[in-house]
C-alpha cells in the first residue's frame, strides 16, 4: 500500500512541476523588459552599464539603463524605453 502512495506522490509532484513551469514561462511571455522606469532598488536583473548583475541594485530612480518587467504594452505608457532605446540614450 505504502508503495503504491509513493509512485502516486511522485506522479502527482512531476505533473505539478510542469503546471508550474508553462505557467512560469506563460507569465514571462506576457511581459517585457522597460528600461528607465525602475526605481532605486527595484531593478529585476542586471544593468546595461554592466555595473552590477542582480536584481534590486539599481542606485537611483529611472535610470535609464535600469529595467523590469512590465506587462506586454505597457512599457511606453510608462514613459519607458525599449533596449535598444536605452542604448542609444547612453551613448549620447
């Protein structure tokens, strides 16, 4: 009996890993990076700049080479830049 509930926890661990992993990939895929809208500590990942690579260790606020998550269009209703954008805004 105890094996039968093993190989029932162990099916039922692996289904709910993959429900969470689409689910993960599905989240990413309705949002976009937005550049110059971060607020100081709120980045989500490293900086153009490559001065620093994590996530919350943006200095200031809307730093253009700073970026999160948004959701998919919202980006430039937030006053924000896509990449490309925020890489010709540093080199001028």
């Amino acid at each position: 009996m105890k094996t039968s509930q093993l190989v029932s926890s162990a099916l039922a661990a692996a289904l709910s890993m993959g429900a969470v992993g689409q689910a993960m990939a599905q989240d990413k895929a309705a949002k976009e990076k937005c550049y110059g809208v971060a607020k100081a500590g709120q980045n989500d990942c490293a900086n153009l700049s490559g001065t620093h690579s994590c996530a919350g260790q943006s200095k200031a606020d809307n730093a253009p080479d700073e970026w999160k998550y948004v959701a998919k269009g919202e980006c430039k209703a937030m006053k924000g830049m896509t990449a490309e954008e925020a890489k010709a805004k540093a080199k001028k």
